[in-house]
C-alpha cells in the first residue's frame, strides 16, 4: 500500500505530456508536390523505307504523308484539356490544394498538390481523387478520419472547376 500512492502519481504525470501531445500544431509535415505538365509523348516524323534491290530498280520509298485522323484527335484532345489548380484552403489538419485537369466538361484528373502529412490524409487521399472522378464533381463524400483534410479538398476541387467553366 505504502507503494501505490507514488506509483499512481508518477503514472499520471508520465501520461499527461503524452495526453496533451498534438502534431498538427506546426504544420511541418505538409506533403507538397510541384504540378508537373503532363508528359508528352513526341511523335517520330514518317521514316522512308527501301526495298530489297534485287532486280537492279530504284529503291521504293514512303514519302512523309500528312497527319493521320487519330494523330488529329490527340492533338485536339490535348488541346482541349485543361489544368486549373484551385486555391490552398486552410484547414485545421493542415493546408489542402487540387489541381484540376477537364477534357471540355470532363474531368479526367484530379491531383492534390498541397495536402497534411499524416496517416489518415494520404490514406484519404486516393479515395477523395476516385470519388470526384466518379462523380464528375466536387460533391463527395468526407472520408472517415479525415474529415477536415476532405472538407479543405472539396472545397479546393469546387472553386478549380468553377473558375475553368
């Protein structure tokens, strides 16, 4: 008995600094990302091919032909698409930015750039980015423990596709 009063005193003052330990008071650990352009792939200009001389006649050559319709359709389709990033929303767990990429009123990616660095935001990450893509818009669901880290993203993700309409 004599033991237990000292023991119970000195558990309790080794729990309090961890009871009022709290990570997001600095906000250090963002995660970042930099918005790379998409790559591009480079298209090869036509080669010229020659046939086998066996009979002694001019090599047979493929002159450069013009643009075939599906190289047509990817430039325009590259042309359509757009990339508008949405402003960096302030949230209790941390700062939250999207970036928006629409093929005309299609969105074909959503990419956070600015976004908590912590367990439930990158867990949370991928399901908010399929669920806009499913949804064609900013109204999603909040993901369970990442409530504020979902908040701040559709907030971000409404005002990049309000500002590319």
């Amino acid at each position: 008995m004599k033991r237990a009063i000292p023991v119970l005193a000195l558990s309790v003052a080794g729990l309090v600094p961890v009871w009022l330990y709290s990570p997001a008071s600095g906000h250090e650990g963002e995660l970042s990302e930099v918005a790379a352009p998409p790559v591009q792939q480079q298209q090869a200009a036509p080669q010229t091919t020659t046939a086998p001389q066996t009979t002694g006649a001019a090599p047979k050559t493929t002159g450069a032909a013009p643009k075939t319709t599906t190289q047509q359709q990817q430039t325009q389709q590259q042309a359509q698409n757009r990339t508008v990033s949405g402003p960096a929303v302030n949230t209790s767990e941390g700062t939250v930015q999207v970036q928006v990429t629409l093929q005309g009123t299609k969105i074909v990616d959503v990419k956070a750039l600015r976004a908590p660095n912590s367990n439930p935001t990158r867990m949370a990450l991928p399901l908010l980015r399929e669920s806009a893509l499913k949804a064609q818009s900013a109204d999603i669901d909040t993901v369970s423990g990442a409530t504020a880290t979902s908040e701040g993203y559709k907030q971000s993700l409404q005002a990049a596709i309000d500002q590319a309409k």
